[in-house]
C-alpha cells in the first residue's frame, strides 16, 4: 500500500517513517470517512493514548524522584491532555493530512482540537505497531520535548488557581458561564465570564472554550490580587 506525496511529506515531519504504511493511513483516517472497506482511527487513538500515558508517567518519574503522587498527577494530565496533543499535531501540520468526510471538511475538521487531538493519539499507535515501544518513546519525548520542561507551569492553570484562593477563604467553587458564541461553526470564537460569590467576575475570550476559561480565571485571579 503506497502512501500519497502528501502522507510521505508529512512522515518527514512526522520523523518516523513507516515500514507498514498501512498503518499511518488507518491512523489518518477519521470515522467520518470509514467503511466496511476502510478501517478508522477510532481503535488507534485508543492504544495510542495509552502508550503516550507510559511514556509521559516514565518521563516524570525519572525528571523528578522526590515528586509525590500528588505532585505528579497535574504535571501528568497536563502532557496528556487533548489539547496537548492537538497542539503538537498542529505543530507537524496533520491536520493538512487528515483524511476527512465530507461533513467534517466542510465544518473545519482539520483545525478542530478534539479531532486533531485524536489524531495525533492514533499516530503514536501507529509508530508504535510499526517500530515498537522504544521507537514511540523517543519519538513522543522529542514532539513533547519543550512543554515536558515547562510543565510545572501548565500544570498549576489558573482555574486550578482560583480554585484554591476561593476555597482558601471559604468561599464556592467560581462559575463558568459562556456569553457568546462568535464566528462561523468551524471555527468558533467563545466568551466567557468567570464568577465568584463575591460578586468579582471576569471574561476571557479565545477559540478554544477550554482556553477561553482559563483566560476569565486568569484574569479574575489578577483582579482580585490586586484589592
């Protein structure tokens, strides 16, 4: 099974190429285009975000030996969350690669984080039926590489922050209310107001809902720090 100009470009990007090119087609293929025919990503991304949980939790550990469980659980859902990974499938362009139906190409599935999200999850797999565990592993710590350092910072977020300064004084947990839905379907803008029983509240604004409420925590934890 020969893989496309497209698929052999992305392999480069990608920094692995496949000695069974089947498999990094069945992992470019979204649910919305299978068929008796044609096997899905949806089995993949299953194993795939397995294999990427080991390597993160092994990375961890030997980062950091005095770490407790407590310690290392955010640092861990931090590097393998969705949103991770969507990030480094947007880095090595696989959404250009995607193969899509219809329905999905017309509603931008190759910029949605859920899905490139996936993606990147069966990709690992991928590798990793091709070339085994190690090959995985090295391959996952080099795309993981800058944000695995860096991860004590993501991993203390700022909902997680104001979180605690609420709960410090005796306070509810903050709200979370959307306030508008802009642009078109495929590519949504979200406003959201963070709350507190205070009466404090903030907004934050991005494209991804997540982010957007990140940014309104962020921006209420630097409103009440400063009274």
């Amino acid at each position: 099974m020969k893989l496309s100009r497209d698929q052999i470009e992305f392999q480069h990007r990608l920094g692995h190429q496949f000695a069974q090119p089947q498999l990094l087609q069945r992992a470019l293929t979204h649910p919305s285009l299978s068929s008796p025919n044609r096997s899905d990503n949806q089995r993949l991304e299953f194993l795939g975000d397995r294999v990427l949980g080991l390597v993160m939790a092994q990375a961890l550990l030997a980062a950091d030996r005095a770490a407790t469980e407590g310690q290392l659980a955010p640092r861990f859902n931090a590097l393998v969350r969705k949103e991770s990974c969507a990030d480094v499938a947007r880095e090595i362009d696989l959404g250009a690669v995607l193969k899509l139906g219809r329905s999905e190409m017309m509603t931008g599935g190759r910029r949605k984080e859920a899905l490139l999200g996936d993606a990147m999850e069966a990709v690992i797999a991928a590798v990793y039926l091709d070339a085994g565990f190690e090959t995985a592993q090295s391959l996952i710590l080099r795309l993981w590489g800058k944000r695995i350092e860096s991860v004590e910072d993501d991993a203390r977020d700022a909902k997680s922050a104001l979180q605690e300064w609420a709960q410090a004084r005796g306070l509810a947990r903050p709200d979370y209310v959307e306030l508008l839905r802009s642009g078109p379907d495929h590519a949504p803008v979200f406003t959201i107001e963070a709350r507190l029983t205070t009466g404090d509240k903030a907004k934050g604004r991005d494209a991804s809902k997540r982010k957007a409420e990140q940014a309104a925590a962020q921006a209420l934890l630097d409103k009440v720090d400063r009274t």
